[in-house]
C-alpha cells in the first residue's frame, strides 16, 4: 500500500496529468477538481513535496514532456503544446532549468 504521504501527491499528479494539454488549467482548477481552498491545496502540496502547488503542476508537466521526447517522434513544439506549455521557449527554458537540458538534447 502506498504510503499516506504519497497518496495526495498522486491525486494531484493525475488530475494534472488528465488536463496536461490544456494550458489554462491552473491552480484554481485543481482546487475545484480536488475539493479543496487554495490555502488548503497549497498547505497541503507545500507540506508535501516542499513545492508551491505552481511548481508542482509544472514540474509534472516537465516530467510528461520528458515521457514524449523519449517515447515518441514528436518536435519540441509539438511536445510543448501536449505538456501544456502555449510557448516553446518558456518550454524550452523550463525544460533546461528542470533538467539540465533542453528538449533537443533530451
């Protein structure tokens, strides 16, 4: 069984993961989709994964970005738009600043 502590995180990363293309969804969203206030949300994934709900929605973004380059013959453009990113250089400096690279080095 996963442990309490991982449970919440893993809601969270599903709901994002179901809305990944949409660039919009935001905080406010998954507040409404998981039930709970911003305060709580944020206090929640702070406490947590020690990142601000903000950072949490873009680093699962990055982390499925990271899933397509591999998996798939996708541009960096394309996986762009599909993690959700309207820009391919806010991606692309994203991207270098999670890992290290950018998605062509990937």
């Amino acid at each position: 069984m996963a442990s309490m502590e991982k449970v919440f995180p893993n809601k969270i990363r599903k709901i994002i993961q179901v809305h990944l293309e949409e660039e919009n969804f935001s905080v406010d969203d998954l507040t409404s989709e998981i039930g709970l206030s911003k305060t709580q949300l944020w206090r929640k994934i702070k406490a947590e994964t020690g990142k601000s709900a903000n950072q949490f929605i873009r680093e699962v973004r990055l982390k499925e970005a990271a899933k397509l380059i591999i998996e798939s013959e996708y541009t960096a453009s394309e996986v762009s738009y599909r993690a959700g990113f309207s820009s391919l250089s806010y991606f692309s400096k994203c991207f270098h600043d999670y890992f290290g690279y950018i998605p062509e080095e990937f």
